[in-house]
C-alpha cells in the first residue's frame, strides 16, 4: 500500500489543518498603523539611548575636568589615567594636527572614541613617546655604524 492511502490521510488531514490555523493566526504583512506604531517605539528607544550617551559623555568630562583639578588620578597599579584630546597631544608631541590625527587613524596612538570624542590615554601616549625614542637611538647607532 502506498503512504499516500486512506489510512494516511487522517494524517495528512490533521496537519492540513494544523498548517492552515497557523497561517491564519500570522499576519503576512503589517497594517499601516502597526508599522508607525513600531517606528514610534524605535525613535523613542533611539533617543533614549541617544540622552543616556550624552549624560555618559557629560559624566566623563566631569570626571576628566575633576581629575584635572585635583591632578590625574592613578590605577591600582600607579598608571596614570589621564585622558588627552588630539589638540593636548599635539602640544606634548609638538607635532601639527594632521600628523597627529594620521597616527591616530592608523593605530600607531592607541586611542579611545568616547561617543564622538577621542581621547588618548596618558600612558599610552608616554609609551608611544618612549617607543620613538627608542627607534630615534637606534636609528643613530646604526648611522654612527656606518661611519
């Protein structure tokens, strides 16, 4: 006997139904009002998310413009957790703007983006420092070599 006889078909009956309530009970496409309704919900959740960022960005300046009053505050392990702007590395490095945003593009300045904001950690910066004094020695002891 073929599965496809009257003794399946009791079967096949029950999920023929079973299939039909459930697309009945799905809406295939969204009404209007529904769809504004839920674009009312995400712009609301958006700007929400958009107010608890600008209150997080404010309470970090706070903190970076108490830390620079009271001087930086250390870490447990005594690092320094200064945050600079692009503008406060370009006077430690003495370097134009540009240089400084180029090295901070590609990585070479290890840097945070706060919101809209990047920041530059002040030891992260005085490794950076130390790094290119390093790479400025040897390059001089390879010329002094090569006399």
């Amino acid at each position: 006997m073929s599965p496809w006889t009257a003794d399946n078909n009791s079967n096949n009956k029950e999920m023929t139904s079973t299939v039909k309530e459930e697309v009945s009970r799905m809406e295939t496409t969204p009404s209007p009002q529904r769809l504004e309704q839920a674009l009312e919900v995400f712009v609301a959740d958006l700007d929400g998310l958009e107010e608890s960022l600008l209150k997080f960005e404010e309470a970090l300046l706070e903190l970076e413009e108490g830390a620079l009053k009271e001087g930086a505050p250390e870490h447990q392990n005594g690092q320094n957790l200064k945050l600079l702007s692009p503008s406060e590395v370009c006077e430690e490095l003495g370097e134009e703007s540009a240089v400084v945003y180029r090295k901070l593009r590609s990585g070479e300045i290890p840097s945070l983006r706060l919101g809209q904001t990047l920041k530059v950690r002040r030891a992260d910066l005085q490794e950076y420092v130390k790094g290119q004094q390093h790479l400025h020695l040897l390059g001089e002891e390879n010329s002094f070599r090569e006399r």
